[in-house]
C-alpha cells in the first residue's frame, strides 16, 4: 500500500529532446506527489510537485502529469541539458508528512 | 544550498559501535525528519520530529533513536552499527508541514 514504483531505472536522452520518467502509487490516501533532483554527493532537491486535484502542472521546462484515475504521475523535462544529469525521484505522502519515494531514475544527457 | 546543514560530512565505524549524526535545520523550520539511503536507493523515512516530540516512525528497530532540540536542530542515533547500516542519511527540515528540504547527508560506512 506504501509503494511508489518509478520507470525506467536509467535514461538517456539527447540534448534538446524530451526526458519521461514515469511512477506509478497504491496508497489512494496520497495527496502530495513531488519530483526530486539528486546530484551525487549531495542531498534530494524539490523540482516540482503536484496535489491530486489538478491533472498537470509546468514550471519552466519542468512538467508533472497525473492521472488520479491510474494512479499514476509522470514528470517531462522539456529540451534536455548536459546539466540535467543526475538520478530522479518521485515520492508521495500524505499532508506533506513522510514520503515515500520511489527507486530513482539516473538519467544521462548525451550532446 | 537549502540551509539544512548535517555533520560530519563521511563517518566510518566498526559493526557493533554506536552514533550519532547531527542536523541544523533551516531557520525558521520546526519540523525534522531523518532518512536513509542506501546505495542505488531512494531515501527510506526513519522518523520524523515536530517540535520535540516524535511525529511518525517508519519501519526501522528501536536502536536507530532520535531527538529534537529546543532549537528544533536534531540528532539521529543508531546503536550496535550493523554492515547494512552503511549509508547515506539525510535530514529535512520543514515549518508545519510545508516543503521539505534536504540536507547534503552524512555518508555512514559501516565496517
């Protein structure tokens, strides 16, 4: 009931193409689906996140899609760079209170 | 940089020992919670502090302690250090229940 599954394991994208990364919850109680940004050696850092009550929402060349009906969120990163490299988590949780992330996308962006 | 600071940066211990890791929340911020991420893993929840007092534990034994200081900085205790205690261990700080934001974490070797 607590499991955020995250696809794929690892991405590679060209620079200027468009990044997917998709995770899938059970726990219908959810309410709260941010996206993270993790760089090595340092700490997860908030890109984006998203309530339950809209199915889409953009900052910049970030994009979350959810879809409450499949429980299911995706997040779109708009003309990849070099510099967007790094390992991608979605989480959920419950008023904001402990997340649950999912395993992480290391995603590589190839000039 | 997000204001959380954890110390030390890379700490290694011997099986059976104990420690103890230390997080300065970002001012402002009353709420404390304590993750661990192992290798090629997202972050699991340890537990969580809301002005001083436990707020939510996940699924970890009694040995791995914590507590919140009037100054809302916390410590994450862990006692009779196994090898699979090896890890990175981060902190978030929120106010209430808004956005958390993570520490650069402390890398845990157990040996």
């Amino acid at each position: 009931q607590q499991q955020v599954k995250q696809s794929p394991q690892s991405l590679i994208v060209q620079k200027g193409g468009i990044s997917i990364i998709n995770c899938a919850y059970e726990n219908t109680a959810f309410d709260y689906f941010p996206w993270y940004q993790q760089f090595p050696g340092k700490g997860p850092a908030l890109l984006i996140a998203i309530r339950p009550d809209v199915s889409e929402k953009k900052e910049g060349r970030f994009t979350i899609s959810f879809n409450k009906s499949a429980k299911q969120f995706s997040l779109h990163i708009m003309d990849s760079q070099p510099g967007d490299s790094a390992t991608y988590f979605c989480a959920a949780s419950m008023d904001k209170e402990k997340l649950t992330f999912g395993t992480g996308t290391r995603l590589t962006i190839i000039p | 940089e997000t204001g959380v600071t954890q110390s030390p940066t890379h700490l290694i211990k011997t099986r059976g020992q104990q420690v103890t890791l230390r997080c300065s929340s970002q001012s402002g911020h009353n709420t404390v919670s304590w993750y661990q991420q192992a290798l090629g893993q997202g972050p699991q929840f340890i537990f969580q502090y809301y002005r001083e007092e436990e707020n939510g534990r996940g699924n970890f034994p009694p040995r791995f302690s914590g507590l919140q200081f009037p100054n809302y900085s916390s410590e994450l205790n862990v006692n009779a250090l196994e090898l699979d205690d090896s890890a990175l261990y981060l902190c978030a700080s929120s106010l209430d229940w808004e956005e958390a934001f993570f520490g650069q974490g402390t890398r845990l070797t157990v040996v």
